[in-house]
C-alpha cells in the first residue's frame, strides 16, 4: 500500500473513531427506580408495658407481637437528587420546581458525586445510585415520576 494511502487511511480510521467515542459520551444515561422494594422493620427492644407493636403496610392496618418484624412490599413514590453521598443529606433542588418535568443541572466540572435516590412508601428505606460523571443535567421521566434521564 502506498504510504501516502496509508496515512490517509490511518487518518481517516482516527476521525471515525472519535466520532463513534463521542456519540457514545453523548448518549443519554437512563435509570428507573426499582418497581418494588422489601423490607422488614422491627422494633429493637420490648414495647413499653401496656403498648402492643402495630405495623402498617399499604393494604391494611395488622397488629404484630411487640418485636416482631413488620415485612411488606413497596412501590416508589418519588427521586430525589444529591450533591454527593445522600448521607449528607446535600438534597438538591430542581431548576424548575413548580414544572411538570422537574431539572437539575449539575455544574461543567463537579467536584463531587451526584446521586439519584428512589423513595419508597411506607418505609424510611431508600435505594440510591451514582449518576456517571459525564451527566450534566438529570431530569425525570416515566410514568409517576420514578425514573430519570440524564444528559
């Protein structure tokens, strides 16, 4: 093969690659919460004397034996977004709160993590997952609210 060909094929084989790279970057970053969560709560001593342990769950009203474990399934109800681990409770508001599809937008270069957080009803459990470094933006999507997009 002629060096001259070759070269420009070399060159030409580096442009598609990079604009295959790119693409890809550009590719939306889609999450949903999980459909269902379980979990089981209890209390972790004795209830006081005279109180009985009563558990709730989306169906119904049940009484449980002081210290049994409460279990049942539960459905999301919400996303929340963070500036950095959820623990430190950095909950960030959306660009546009009062809109039907809320937005954040995240700065050019973060210097900390963003989560999305799935919550669930009738429990204090919440199911959290990093956004990719190269999201810029997140915004909701999905029947209810309970998955996102993110560019």
């Amino acid at each position: 093969m002629h060096p001259s060909l070759a070269a420009a094929l070399r060159r030409l084989l580096a442009a598609a690659l990079l604009v295959a790279a790119h693409a890809a970057a550009a590719a939306d970053w889609q999450l949903d919460c999980p459909p269902q969560l379980a979990t089981a709560q209890s209390l972790s001593a004795s209830a006081p004397a005279g109180w009985s342990a009563v558990g709730r769950t989306t169906s119904a009203v049940h009484e449980a034996a002081p210290g049994a474990a409460i279990a049942g399934t539960t459905s999301p109800v919400s996303i929340s977004v963070f500036d950095g681990p959820p623990a430190e409770m950095a909950d960030l508001v959306p660009d546009n709160p009062n809109a039907r599809v809320p937005r954040w937008t995240f700065g050019q270069a973060r210097t900390r993590d963003v989560y999305v957080v799935c919550n669930y009803a009738d429990t204090r459990i919440k199911l959290a997952h990093k956004v990719p470094a190269s999201a810029n933006s997140c915004a909701l999507r999905g029947a209810g609210g309970t998955g996102v997009v993110c560019r």
